[in-house]
C-alpha cells in the first residue's frame, strides 16, 4: 500500500482507515497523522501489527484510556491525513485535501471527545480550522454543526518517551473533565 489519495479524496470510501468505537469508546475519536503502510489499515486493528501484536504506541494509549473503561481497541480511531507519505514536508497538503474525509468519518460516530495524537498533528488540525489548539488543552470546536471537545496529546510513542509522561499527568489532572464528557 502507498500513494495519495489526497488527489480524488471524492472517490475515498470514509469507512477506511476508520475504527469506530463500542460501548463508552464510541465517543473517542483518536486521531492519528498519517497511516503506516504496513501498520493497523493492514491489520485492521489501530495500533496493531498485521501480526496481531500491539504496538507500543497502542500500549501508551491503553494506559491513559483505562481509567475511562477505555481502550485503542474500543475507541474510534483514524487519521487526519489519508495518504501513505514519504516525505514529512507533503503533510500539510495532504491533510488540508484529505480534511472532507475527515468530515464525513466524523458523521459516522457518536463522537464527544476527539484526542489528536502529536504536537505535529495538533499543528495540522489547528490550521485547518483555522484556532490555536493547545496539546494538554481541552477546547471546544463545532464541526458539521456537531459541537465536539477536542484533547491534542504528546505522542505516546516510544520516540518520545516525556510525552507519555506528560500524557500520564495531564490525563489524571483532566480525568473528571473527561469522565463528564463522556456521560
């Protein structure tokens, strides 16, 4: 798998790249960069491997998620951009072409609360539209005339190991906020 979508995201069917949520996760809509070409659009899973074995970046997430009955594997999850990238500089084009699919993937769910993965990403989201998100911030933001909060978090991958320290922290200084966004 590679290449860009980004040039027809019309022709995109919005259920790809797309984990909807069971149960309280069908609230959370983890959204991620950009997909991997060998990661979870193989596996079918977020944060798994095609050979079913969780990512550590999936393991990060369950950590922060599990006092909120939450998991990677129960929450909604996609990503911002949809095409597999080779170079980090095409991000901000593909992103503001792939941002309807976004759209749409968010009509499909019960979304309350939206989690963006990365400062990277959180950069990507604020441009599109057009406020200054902060990561460790939740806000509000209506999209599609739907009324969402909006958490930007550190990466929780092992590349950045303070981000998920830092997650660990703002996720209990944050846990009745979001325990009262998910009621």
């Amino acid at each position: 798998m590679n290449g860009h979508i980004c040039h027809k995201p019309e022709t995109f069917p919005r259920e790809k790249f797309h984990q909807l949520g069971v149960g309280n996760g069908k609230k959370v809509l983890i959204i991620g960069e950009s997909p991997a070409p060998k990661g979870w659009v193989v596996s079918g899973k977020a944060c798994y491997r095609p050979d079913g074995k969780i990512l550590p970046t999936g393991k990060r997430l369950n950590e922060v998620l599990e006092p909120f009955k939450m998991s990677v594997e129960t929450t909604g999850f996609t990503e911002l951009v949809k095409c597999f990238v080779s170079k980090r500089s095409e991000l901000k084009d593909c992103s503001s072409k792939c941002w309807k699919i976004l759209l749409d993937q968010l009509k499909d769910g019960e979304y309350k609360l939206l989690i963006i993965l990365g400062v990277h990403t959180t950069s990507l989201f604020s441009k599109l539209i057009e406020e200054d998100l902060e990561v460790g911030q939740i806000s509000s933001l209506t999209l599609n005339k739907q009324t969402y909060k909006v958490l930007p978090i550190f990466h929780p991958s092992p590349v950045n190991p303070t981000g998920h320290k830092k997650n660990i922290k703002l996720f209990k200084e944050l846990e009745k906020e979001i325990k009262l966004i998910l009621k």
